[in-house]
C-alpha cells in the first residue's frame, strides 16, 4: 500500500481565520472526490499561534501529491489558501520544541 500521512500547517493571515477554516473544510471532501485521498477520518487541530494542523491520508502517496498539483477543482481550493494563509513546516510552530507536543482539537469542520 502506498497510501501516505501528511500534515499540513496552515497559519492564518490577519483577519482571514474564517476564510481558512471555509477552505479546509472543502479541502479533503475535494481531494476525496477526484480520488486523490482515502476516507481515513481528517483531524484537525490549531497550534498555540493559531495555525491549522490538518492530517489526511494522501491515495497512492506522492503521486497524488502530484496529481493534486495539475487538478483543477484542487488548485481552485489551493488558489484561496495562498491568499488566505501561509504554509508552514512543524519546526516552525512553537510546539515543535517539545517532545510530545499538545495542540487544541478542532471539531466540526472536517468530516
């Protein structure tokens, strides 16, 4: 099987939280649909500087990855999210110090 788990980081720009969560929210059901992600329950969690931590199961991997980078339903989510946020890696949040690293869940956005 080459299904892969990724996280994703997401941090808000300013004024732009709403805006965020609106875009994950389409995000995995998107990715699902075009065949790109498993049904592997998303969870979704915020850092202590407000950044999305958001973990799916990419299908088949990097080559999903990949696909995502030429799909257009995709791109038309990933497009607002550019605008919306910036992407950032773990070492980056404030977390990423601790051993065992605690962040607050965040429900009803993702099914």
């Amino acid at each position: 099987m080459n299904d892969e788990m990724v996280i994703a980081a997401y941090r808000p720009k300013a004024g732009q939280d709403a805006a965020v969560l609106a875009l994950i929210a389409r995000h995995v059901p998107t990715l699902r649909a075009e065949g790109l992600a498993t049904q592997r329950p998303v969870l979704l969690m915020r850092a202590s500087d407000g950044t999305y931590l958001e973990i799916f199961e990419w299908k088949g991997g990097t080559a999903s990855s990949d696909a995502a980078h030429h799909n257009p339903r995709v791109l038309a989510i990933w497009g607002p999210m550019h605008e919306a946020c910036e992407f950032v890696s773990l070492g980056a949040l404030p977390e990423a110090g601790h051993p065992f690293p605690h962040f607050k869940a965040v429900d009803g956005v993702v099914a």
